[in-house]
C-alpha cells in the first residue's frame, strides 16, 4: 500500500482527532505530581477521551493493555500504565493516541515530576526541538530524508543519543500507515512530501547509549544502560504552505 492522501473532509475529522489528542496531554499533564500512579493518569485520559465521543487508539492494539503509553525515567517508549507511583526528579512520557470517526491523532510529551536536573531539563527541551527542526523541512516538494537528518543532526550537537531502532509514521485510518519516519540521517531519499499527507514524528532521545532493552512486561522499551530518555511526538498535516501540526 502506498501513502494515504487525505481530502478535505478526512483532514478536518484528524484535526478534530488532534484537538481531543491536545487536550487530553493537557488534562493529564495537570495531574503529573510526585505520588500520583501511572495508572490514575490512564484513567483520566480514558474519561476524557469517552467523555469526546472519541476512543483510545492503543487500548488493544496488538494487545495493548492500557489506553495511553506512560514511560518513567529509563522507559523509553510503551510503558504500561500501572501501580507505579510517581516521585519527584522523575520524568515522564506520556503517549497518547485518539480515534475519532475512525481517524487517529497522536501525540507524547515528556514532563518533569517536580524538580529535576538541569541535564534532564535539558533533554526534555532538546527532544521537542528537534520536532521543531524537522517541521523546516515538513513542506511539499521536500523529501522525508531531510527531516530526519534535522532531527539526528540536532540531536547530536547538542550530546545526546537519538534512537535509532523505533521510527515514527504515517497516520489517518490506522495509527500506524506508511511511511515508516526515521529520526536519523539516511541514504536514500525517501518519499517527496505532498498536500495531503499526515505524519507522526517522534523523536526519542537518550541521555547515554542508542541501545535498548525490552522489559518483562514484554512492552517497555528501556535504555540498556539505565540512563533517562524522552519522547516528543505530535501529528503533523504538509500542505501547499507551512505545516499544520493537528496535536499542538
């Protein structure tokens, strides 16, 4: 299958999908605290997202135990929600997806859980950047490639570690379509950018080494050497002009 091009009227259902996206990171970021479980903000996504008209888009896919992706500290992506109670000079990673009327939005954000250090402060900064450096490429007539060096070239310059095993993607019908996005420099091109397209970017960032474990909860990617990571993700439309991020 090829890239799903979306018209007018698909567009502004995934805008609508992106708002309910938006503010449900905004609810449960309110409630990110030192003693709060990871489980009690999946449970005020979940209400919200209902309380829309819209569902989770991860609750069961492929399995999925939960409705949003909450990853603390060394979790990198797909942290299952549970009884893990938050502390402060944590992080976390919040990932949520939503469907409305069968079209997805989906967005992560990573916070800070009271007071933190600067060089974790600094990498959440430095990972939502690198977004906004690849979004001087998310124009028609550009190639996905070029992107995804914005991102790395970023990434690096300012020491830290992209990683490279997991990519972002296109999005509409499914929250996963082609194309694959990767966040790293690559050799071929890689499509040409057109009206129409969305695509979720998401960079994830690694204080220390690319290398990445699964947990035994067979879910949670973690960093190998238990070194903090975080996670900037929001779904992006290309159009004639300047991108229209649907998430922000």
């Amino acid at each position: 299958m090829g890239i799903f091009i979306k018209n007018d009227e698909q567009i502004a259902i995934m805008r609508h999908a992106g708002r309910i996206c938006r503010d449900t990171h905004e609810l449960v970021g309110r409630h990110i605290k030192p003693g709060v479980t990871t489980s009690e903000l999946n449970e005020i996504a979940v209400e919200y997202i209902h309380s829309q008209g819209a569902t989770p888009s991860f609750l069961g896919y492929r399995g999925f135990p939960a409705a949003i992706c909450t990853s603390v500290n060394e979790h990198v992506i797909h942290g299952v929600p549970g009884l893990r109670k938050l502390k402060n000079g944590d992080i976390v990673s919040i990932d949520i997806g939503v469907c409305y009327k069968r079209f997805h939005g989906d967005a992560a954000r990573t916070h800070a859980v009271g007071t933190v250090s600067e060089k974790h402060k600094n990498l959440i900064e430095i990972t939502k950047q690198s977004f906004f450096e690849a979004m001087k490429y998310a124009r028609q007539g550009h190639h996905l490639h070029e992107m995804s060096a914005a991102i790395e070239e970023f990434i690096v310059n300012n020491g830290f570690y992209i990683v490279k095993d997991w990519c972002g993607h296109g999005i509409g019908r499914q929250v996963h379509e082609e194309p694959s996005i990767p966040h790293t420099a690559q050799k071929n091109r890689g499509p040409r950018l057109s009206p129409g397209m969305t695509l979720a970017i998401e960079p994830m960032v690694n204080v220390g080494t690319q290398e990445l474990n699964i947990h035994q909860d067979t879910w949670t990617v973690v960093t190998k050497d238990g070194k903090f990571s975080a996670h900037y993700e929001d779904t992006v439309l290309i159009t004639s002009g300047d991108p229209e991020i649907l998430t922000l």
